[in-house]
C-alpha cells in the first residue's frame, strides 16, 4: 500500500494494487475513549492462556526453603552426629 500526501495537506491518498482495505479512525480526548470505540466495532477479544503471554509459575527461594526445610534439618542432624562418631587414626 502506497501512501501519499499530497501538497495542500488536506487529505491523504491511499493506493493499494489488490484486494479490500478497512480503514476506521476512532477519535477520543482519551485513550480509554478510543479503545471503547473499537471494542463497539469489532468486540472483546478471546481471552488467551497465561502461559502464551509468557507467565509461569517461578519458585522463589522462601518457597524451596519452606518446601525443604524438614529435609535439610534432618540432614544437618545426621552430620552433626557424623562427625561425632568419627574415628581417629
């Protein structure tokens, strides 16, 4: 598609070579304005997955320490009592 403004600068001339072009201008003060108009053209979009926007599940370290906590002071136990028992040569 070809653009071209002319020099009066008062309009705008499109040129395409094939097919069907759809061209809407909305116009509001705001920006909330305008996307109201285009929500009353062509209608709420589909609501898509978390997981194609990107957005996963991250475990944080707080949650891994939580997670773990048990095992982890059962270890420290053991070597504690490890290293008691070790032997001297």
């Amino acid at each position: 598609m070809d653009v071209k403004f002319p020099e009066g600068g008062e309009n705008i001339e499109y040129n395409i070579l094939g097919g069907v072009v759809d061209l809407f201008f909305l116009n509001g003060p705001t920006p909330a304005d305008v996307a109201r108009q285009g929500t009353q053209i062509w209608g709420v979009p589909a609501e898509v997955p978390y997981w194609s926007l990107g957005v996963s599940r991250i475990v944080t370290v707080r949650d891994l320490a939580n997670r773990y906590s048990s095992i982890a002071a059962s270890m420290v136990t053991s070597i504690s009592s490890m290293s008691q028992r070790q032997s001297t040569t």
